[in-house]
C-alpha cells in the first residue's frame, strides 16, 4: 500500500513559486489562463488548476 499523499500548504505554495522567481499571476498565465485563476485553488476545488 502506497502512502497517501498530503496537499501543500498555501504558504508552502507560495514561498516555492517566489523561490523559482514566478506569480501565481505568472503561472496561470503559462498554464492559458486568466492571471487571477490559480489563485481560487485556495478556497475552492479545481480539478483542471490543479494538476
């Protein structure tokens, strides 16, 4: 049995993106989306932001 994985914390999240030098606002804009997008994943569920 495989160990089940835990999510990252925001903060976690956050102070790895700003360690490779990009936003949130960036990445979503890489991933096609509208700048503010990736920031809903953490409030709600978002299946597709989340991959």
């Amino acid at each position: 049995m495989e160990p089940k994985s835990q999510d990252w914390h925001r903060a976690d999240i956050k102070s790895a993106l700003e360690k490779r030098g990009i936003t949130l606002r960036d990445l979503s804009r890489q991933a096609g989306l509208s700048p503010d997008s990736l920031r809903n994943v953490f409030t709600r569920s978002w299946p597709r932001a989340e991959r």
